[in-house]
C-alpha cells in the first residue's frame, strides 16, 4: 500500500539527517522544532518521533479500511538548530499533533448541482454509484443497451402494443471530482446509492402512544399525511395503529431524481358520447336507451417522462383513429303525468271477478275486495296518483300504495312482483306489479283496498 506523505519543509532546510546525534563540536546537539499550517507544536530530539507517529496512525487507518490510500492533509514543517542545552517535550508535540494532524484519504466526490454530497474511495465505485442509481428504475439489460447505442442511429418504428427507453439520464447536473476526505466521510457503494436516494442512512422511527392517529403523528414530524403512508409500505389512511406500533416518520429527500423517457405504441379506447332527445310520448322521468354506446379505439404514440417512477410528462406524438365511438342515444319522456287522480277508480286487473267481498268473513273484518282468475297477471293502478310505499308488509305480502291525491288512497296486496318505488308518479291503467300469493294467502289473487280521507270504504263504492 503506498503513502502519499505530503510534507512540506519549511524556509529553515534541516542541516542534519542525524537523529540525536551530537555534531563535530564537542557538545552541540541538533533539536527539530515541528510546525504544522505554520503553528508551532513543540521541540523534539529526532524527526523519527513524528515520522513513526504519523506512520502509525496511517496503519491503524489502513487496518480498519484497507483499500484506501491516504496521505496528510496538513503541512509538517520541521525547523532544525544547534544548541548547547537542549531542551524538549517529545511527548507533547505527539499530544498537540493528535490535535492538529489529519490524515486524509484519497476519495472521489459525487458532486450534484455543484455541490459535493458523498464521497467514495475509487472513481469507478463512484461511476457504479450512479449507475446502481438508475438501476433502481430500469434494469441492467435496458440500461447496457442504452449505454451501446449509437445516439446518431434511427431506430425503427415500434409495432402495436411495444414499448422502449429511449434515455435514462439525472434531473440534476452530475459529476465526479477527485479530492480528499478524513476516511469517516467515505462511503460504501450500497450506503451511497441509499444516502443520494433518501437524504439519510437511518431511518427514523415513533412508538404510537395512546391518543395518537395517523393525521396527529405527521403533523408532528413535519410531514403531510400522504408522504407519511407513502414511507410505511401497506398502510393506508384508514389503516388502524394501536400504542406501542412502530412507523417510520423520517422525512425523505432524493438528492438525485433519475428521469426515463420512454417510447410507447398503444391501442387506447375513445370513450363514446351520450346524446338526450326529447319523446314527448313517454312519460316524464322515464328513460330508454334508443341506441347502444360502443367505444371507439385509436393508436397513440407517445413520449412518457417518469422521475423517479413518476410520470411527470407526456406527449403525444401521433395519434390515428382506427374505429370510431357509436354514441349512446338515450330518449327522455318529457309527457307530464298528473298526480290527481279524478275520484273514479278503473278496475286494478286485467279481467277477473271478486272472489271475496269486503265485510266479515271468518270472524274478523275483511277490509277489501279479492280479485282472481284474471286474463293475466297485470295488476293495474286504479287511477293517477303517487307511490307512497312499495315493499313487503306482513301478511299482506308485497303491497303498494298509491295516494291519488284527492282525498282517496288504494293499496295492492301479495303481489308477486313490484314494478314502481316509492315517490313515482303513476297513470290510471298503467301495470305497476304481478298477482301473486305471497304473505297470508290462500291462493293467487289481489287484496284490493280503499281508503277515502283515511277511513276504510268499500271498493264497490268507486269501481267503475
């Protein structure tokens, strides 16, 4: 291993390479004062003293990280003179020079921005630091490809459905600078790639205490709720944390943004429009598809930045259109039904004969009129009026009831089947449910009932 001793001898060139040793003149001995970035340390009896300590110092740097090259950061200047008395402190010129003597290593700076942020031992270790950088967002075969491409080449029109990079670069300006460091600055490869991605080596983290929610917790560490769950993978913001949890609360900062652009060639669908026309044969409210929607498709090429693996930007090169959207054509009723009804009532089936009258009928009271054997199923509204209920009530099945809005109210009971809710305006004759047996029925038929201000009357009276 070698070592790059930069030591600068001062205006005062040593006259004797002895080392403690007494000159020709009977008695004068020669004495080295040291000096380091022009401060005097002391007075020693021999250079060695300080070559052996520096020499020292560097194997106990090269014992802990052996593939450095280091040398001296500081100017030692030793300044010789002959005296008769000697007088030295070997001992604390070594003291004073552990304070003022830095051994550096040989590193080279990834600098971004113009602004040094790690430092690597080697300066391919730095080049694979950038590279493993993008190597977080494209893999080594796309990557080496790229690198061997001839950036003067044309390359061929891309087919339906493929993709490719085209270039993978920094964000930010990039460089390496050759310098030198103390060696605790150095960083592996693995720490450089993850300091430069997340601004820090360790992640910080926060017990959850009783009181806490995940809004409480963010606010507390400076960070958005979002970047919060974006550093603690899984979790979402109605996500549950119970005291004693563990989330990581480090705020991120990417010191180096890598951005891809990417070629791509694809069939994308056109979204079909919806056109409204008028019929002002069909009710109000109601609606009917008159005509199917159907997609349309075209093929795009575009140009897609992502930094980071976000996308960031997006052109659209060229774009043909290879089947057009039908639109959907949807009619609207605009025909106003009255909700008043006119007080007399249409028969609510479609053929049929009452099968049980209204009156007393095995030993309590039988509100309304049975209606059975129709011609089919259909049960009508006996005239205009609004839904006030629709659903299953009892033993009376399946019931509707419709309010005609002049002081009479109908209701129809074990329907099978419902076709109108609660709120909608319904017209005299219009089917609004099957006949059928369900609650407390005998067999299939329709309970049909009359209520006139709230008192029960008999059908009879109001069926024409």
């Amino acid at each position: 291993m070698r070592f790059m001793k930069r030591t600068a001898i001062g205006a005062a060139v040593v006259s004797s390479l002895a080392i403690g040793t007494v000159s020709a003149e009977s008695g004068i001995n020669t004495v080295y004062h040291v000096y380091v970035n022009g401060e005097r340390l002391g007075t020693i009896d021999s250079k060695k003293v300080v070559e052996d300590y520096i020499e020292k110092r560097q194997n106990q740097l090269l014992a802990a990280q052996p593939d450095i090259t280091v040398s001296l950061d500081d100017n030692v200047v030793y300044i010789s003179e002959k005296v008769f008395r000697p007088v030295v402190d070997n001992k604390e010129v070594l003291n004073k020079l552990s304070e003022n003597l830095e051994i550096v290593a040989e590193a080279y700076s990834i600098i971004i921005n113009d602004e040094a942020i790690a430092y690597v031992d080697k300066k391919e270790k730095a080049e694979d630091v950038l590279r493993q950088m993008k190597l977080k967002y494209v893999s080594e075969e796309v990557l080496t490809e790229i690198e061997q491409r001839d950036p003067e080449a044309t390359l061929p029109p891309l087919e339906e459905g493929q993709s490719r990079i085209l270039d993978v670069t920094f964000t930010e300006k990039v460089s390496i600078n050759k310098e030198h460091v103390t060696p605790d600055r150095l960083f592996t490869v693995e720490d450089a790639v993850t300091y430069l991605s997340k601004g820090t080596l360790e992640e910080k983290k926060y017990q959850v205490q009783n009181g806490d929610v995940l809004g409480s917790i963010a606010e507390k560490h400076g960070l958005a709720l979002q970047d919060l769950l974006s550093i603690n993978p899984g979790m979402t913001d109605e996500s549950t944390i119970k005291p004693g949890d563990e989330l990581n609360v480090t705020a991120l900062t990417s010191y180096l943004h890598v951005a891809i652009q990417e070629e791509v060639y694809k069939r994308e669908s056109i979204t079909f429009s919806r056109e409204i026309v008028e019929n002002k044969e069909m009710n109000k409210g109601d609606k009917k598809i008159k005509q199917k929607g159907e997609n349309g498709e075209k093929l795009v090429n575009s140009l897609i930045t992502k930094v980071n693996g976000q996308v960031s930007n997006q052109e659209i090169v060229s774009s043909e259109v290879v089947k057009q959207p039908v639109n959907e054509i949807v009619e609207k009723g605009t025909k106003v039904i009255p909700s008043r009804g006119s007080g007399v009532l249409g028969w609510p089936a479609v053929g049929g004969y009452v099968s049980s009258e209204m009156g007393q009928r095995w030993g309590r009271m039988h509100k309304g009129i049975d209606i059975a054997r129709p011609s089919n199923r259909s049960i009508l509204a006996a005239d205009n009026g609004t839904v006030v209920s629709a659903s299953y009530d009892g033993g009376y099945g399946n019931r509707i009831v419709i309010n005609h809005n002049n002081g009479l109210k109908t209701t129809y009971s074990h329907l099978a089947s419902m076709s109108v809710s609660v709120g909608q305006t319904v017209t005299k004759g219009q089917s609004i449910g099957i006949m059928g047996r369900t609650g407390s029925s005998t067999g299939v038929h329709l309970h049909f009932e009359v209520y006139h201000n709230g008192n029960l009357v008999n059908p009879r009276n109001y069926l024409r």
